[in-house]
C-alpha cells in the first residue's frame, strides 16, 4: 500500500513539478512549485520522517514559497517584462540535458545491487513487523554473554566470570562468539560509534518470538531461565520503542541538541548573515538621503516601492 | 521502506532533479529559475530521507541523515532569500527578470 502511495505522490511530485517549469506566468508556477512541495511533503511522511515532513510544509511551503509569491506580486510583472522565451532548439536541448542527467542519477541506485540486497534480504522474510525489521538496535554485551550462556547450558554470571579477560585477543574472540551467537538470534552485529553494538534485525517481529521461546527451551538444563528471558524481552521492548521514535521529534530534538549543535549553531549563524544580506541588497539606493546618484536618479521612477 | 519497490527512491528523486536542471537550462525568466532551484533541493533531500532509512536499516546511525536534510532546507531558506533580493536589487536597475536581455548582460563580469 505504501509503496502504491509513494509512487503516485512521486508522479504527482514531478508532474507538477514539470508544469511549474514550464509556465510563463510566475504566479502559476509558484502555485504549482507549492503542490510539488506538498508531495514531496507526503513523501517524507511515507519514509517515516514524520519532523522532516513537518519541516517540508512549514519552511518549503510556508515560507519559501510564500517569499516568491511576495516578490512575484512586488515586482507586478507586466507582459513585456516577464522575458523572451528561448528558441524551441536550445528547450529541446535542455530537454535531452536533463533526460541524460535523469539516467546517470538513476541508474547507478538501480543497478547497485549490494544496496538493494539489504533491502530485499529484509523484505523477503514477510510481511508483518516489517518496521522491525529495518531498524538498528542497541545490543548490549550482557545481552549477547546471556545468549552465550543459554545455549551452553551455563549461567550467565557463570561466563561472565571468564569474559573478565580484556586482552585485544580475548575481546576479539568474544566479539567473533557474539557474533555467532547473535546469529543464532537471527541477528547480525555491526559496530557503531556508541559503546554497546548495534543488531540489525534480520528477522520478523514474530520470528523473534519464536527464536525467544527457542532460546528458553534450551535452557532445560540451567535452573533458571529468566535471566535470558529478560534479555531477549528487552531487546523486543527496545526495538519496538525505537521504531515508534524513528524520525519523530524526540528522538530528532535529542540529538540535534548534542551531538549536532555545532552544525545547528552555525545554520543559525548562516541565516543571521543571510538576513543581513538581504536588508542590505534590498534597500532602495537613496533612500532617507544616503547613498547617491547611481540608483536613485537614474532607475526608473514611479511605483510605489520601486 | 518495507514493501516500497526499493527503486522508486532513485527513480522519483532523479527524474525531480532532471526537472529543475530542465527548468534552469530551459527558461529564461529569474523567477522561474530559482524556483528551479529550489527543486532540484527537494530532490536532493527526498534522496537523502530515503538513504538515511535504508543507512537506519542496515545498522547504521539513524540521525545523520535527518539531521543533514534539516540544515539542507535551512540553507535553502536562506539561499532563497539572498537570491530573491538579488532579484529585486536587480529589477531595480533594469526593470525586467530576463536573464537573456542585453540589459541583464551587464551581469556579466
């Protein structure tokens, strides 16, 4: 169903996108600009971008839309002013152009097939669950030593005792056993920046299920299963609660405040400087007296602004 | 993006891009082409949500790319406002928005 939608807001995108282009009267093109943005739009909200989308409608469409349209009706284009059009050789040009361009964008995602196998490789487990299926979560160690102890029959504490070893040679043995391990959770590990590693699961929500009652049964020989239980039960909770918070504006707000304020300050810093810019190239020359000749006795007079 | 044909993030996000270089190259109005512009930056970050999902997926940092598209769409707030009173200072000397009249020619520098 969603990738029904994502087609047609898609087509809806570009289609008036291409109308937009190709109006001679401005206003026009800035309604249409307005419906592509909207798509577009739409289109975030389909890949689970709920802020980003918001952010789309509020900024694209409600600001930056709305200057064109400010200075499209400023300016009061009449017919003569709007411009020549280019002769039909050199359209058709910039239509081959951009027809070139679209396959040298596209073709490279198409035919990258070690990009799409990730994809697939997930799809092909099923449906249900499927947002699951896609997202990173946190492992913990103590996750993966309590696998590695169900399935040898031990305690956890018990090999825990003998992972206190942390020679390079001993954490690299470990890292290969929990990979194992999480295998045999259906998972795959691969290390991130932060301190615990990141499984990407492999499975469905339901399969993950399964390989939990899996991993409980083995434990017939250790006197106490919970502790596995536990383990496993909370890696689920911590999946489902990081698939609701994919791309809402908790989980966006609490990393744009650490780890990226740098980079938020200095758009910040960007838009100061473009404010000035534009007070600055905007004024009208002569203006309360200052600034001479050039541009208040020689531009055009009349109008009420210009 | 389970269930979605994994193409259809490359294809549309192309194909919008292809429509702003097309708007760019093709028109001669100031106003159109910026608004060209801006098109060709919705593709750019439509292709960035879709990779950072597929980036998420895969195991990798989920926040990047939407951090990335955020301060893309600020920059392009600004850029349109810089561009935008270009435009105005520049209707200002030669009272038309075509880049192709010999009075816009002394642009060229």
């Amino acid at each position: 169903m969603s990738a029904i939608l994502f087609w047609i807001f898609g087509a809806a995108a570009v289609a008036s996108g291409l109308v937009a282009v190709t109006r001679r009267n401005p206003v026009y093109a800035a309604l249409f600009l307005l419906v592509s943005m909207g798509c577009v739009g739409v289109e975030f909200l389909l890949l689970h971008s709920p802020f980003i989308a918001a952010m789309q409608i509020i900024l694209y469409a409600g600001a930056i839309v709305v200057v064109f349209v400010f200075v499209i009706m400023l300016l009061s284009l009449k017919e003569g002013e709007l411009g020549r059009e280019p002769p039909m050789v050199l359209k058709a040009g910039a239509g081959v152009v951009a027809l070139a361009l679209f396959a040298l964008l596209a073709l490279p995602g198409l035919r990258d097939e070690g990009l799409k196998s990730k994809l697939t490789a997930a799809d092909a487990e099923g449906q249900g669950g499927g947002r699951l299926r896609e997202l990173a979560v946190e492992v913990r160690p103590a996750d993966v030593v309590a696998v590695a102890a169900a399935r040898q029959g031990l305690q956890p504490a018990q090999l825990a005792r003998s992972s206190q070893d942390r020679s390079q040679t001993a954490i690299k043995d470990r890292l290969k056993t929990a990979r194992g391990d999480a295998a045999y959770l259906g998972l795959e590990l691969c290390p991130t920046r932060s301190r615990g590693l990141s499984a990407a699961l492999g499975t469905t929500r339901t399969r993950l299920g399964q390989l939990h009652d899996e991993v409980a049964a083995s434990l017939e020989a250790a006197a106490e299963g919970s502790p596995v239980e536990v383990r496993v039960a909370a890696l689920r909770e911590r999946a489902l609660l990081k698939a609701q918070r994919y791309g809402s504006l908790e989980e966006f707000v609490g990393f744009l405040y650490s780890r990226y304020v740098v980079a938020f300050e200095l758009v910040s810093l960007l838009i100061f400087a473009a404010i000035a810019g534009v007070v600055v190239l905007a004024r009208r020359r002569g203006f309360m007296g200052l600034e001479g000749a050039p541009g208040s006795e020689a531009g055009p007079q009349g109008g009420f602004l210009l | 993006m389970s269930g979605l044909g994994t193409d259809a993030i490359f294809i549309i996000s192309a194909a919008l891009f292809a429509v702003g270089v097309f708007g760019v190259l093709a028109r001669r109005n100031l106003l159109i082409m910026l608004m060209s512009v801006e098109l060709m930056l919705n593709a750019g970050n439509l292709l960035l949500a879709g990779m950072a999902r597929m980036h998420a997926g895969a195991g990798g940092d989920a926040e990047a790319g939407q951090t990335l598209i955020l301060m893309s769409m600020a920059v392009a707030a600004c850029e349109v406002a810089v561009g935008l009173s270009i435009v105005i200072a520049l209707f200002r000397h030669i009272r038309s928005v075509d880049v192709s009249s010999p009075k816009a020619a002394q642009l060229r520098g």
